[in-house]
C-alpha cells in the first residue's frame, strides 16, 4: 500500500463497513511504519489489508476485499499473505478483532486456525450504540 492508493481505498471502505476507517486512518498506518498491502489485478485495488507489529505479536487491524470481488477466495489469499508477513517479522501469534454479526468472517478466520479468545464488550460503533467484538487469536 502507498500514498497514492489510499484515495481508492477510501472509496472502498464505505461500501464494505457501515463505519468504516477513515482516510486518516489508513494514512496514519502507513506513517506509523504498520505493514500496509493491496490486492490489486490490473492496477484496480480488489483488497487490503493492515497489519502491527508489537514484539512477536501480529495484530491484523484490518482486512478489506471489496464487495464485487468478495466470494472468490481473495479474502483468504490476502489472509494467507498477512499471515505470512507476521511470520516474517518474527511473529509467534496473530489476533484480530470482529464482529460477531460477520459470520462470514468468523467462518474465514476459522477455516485458518483462528480461535475464539475473548470477548471485547462495546467495541465497535453500531446503529443502536455499540457492538461487541469477537477476539480472535491463531498461531503463526
């Protein structure tokens, strides 16, 4: 991911999460040193994805594939890949959080050796005040 490829992803994002992240968000990771990725077929983003490092701790803090590419096993390619870069840099584990109501999610994350860890109560913004999140952890 780069500077320049933040202003598609920005056009992603709201229409993938009803409260999505920002364009600061996203700048801020990159300037924050996280590693940052695109998944991207003939110059057009399909998904991204953001991942920090803290000691032998990945944290992937977001993953995206954009709506028209969902379905197609992007999403656990781009997964693989983030897991590997974890591995990379020295990561023994890999946590993440989401939504208990992304059942598909919840099914992806499993299907690669995430397990339930914790529950993170009101975490997330949601339309009648706040979501929990289910805290997902995996070996790496």
């Amino acid at each position: 991911m780069q500077m320049e490829d933040l202003p598609a992803i920005a056009r992603i994002e709201p229409t993938i999460f009803p409260y999505p992240w920002t364009l600061g968000n996203f700048r801020d990771s990159l300037n924050s040193g996280y590693s940052c990725w695109v998944f991207e077929q003939n110059s057009q983003i399909m998904g991204y994805a953001v991942l920090m490092m803290v000691l032998d701790e990945a944290h992937l803090l977001n993953i995206s594939v954009a709506l028209p590419w969902q379905g197609k096993g992007y999403g656990r390619a781009l997964l693989q890949h983030m897991m590997e870069i974890g591995r990379r840099h020295g990561g023994a584990n890999m946590f993440l959080e989401v939504r208990p109501s992304n059942t598909a999610a919840i099914a992806l994350y499993e299907s690669q050796g995430f397990n339930e860890m914790a529950i993170r109560r009101g975490y997330y913004p949601a339309a009648n005040g706040r979501e929990d999140a289910v805290l997902m952890g995996a070996a790496l």
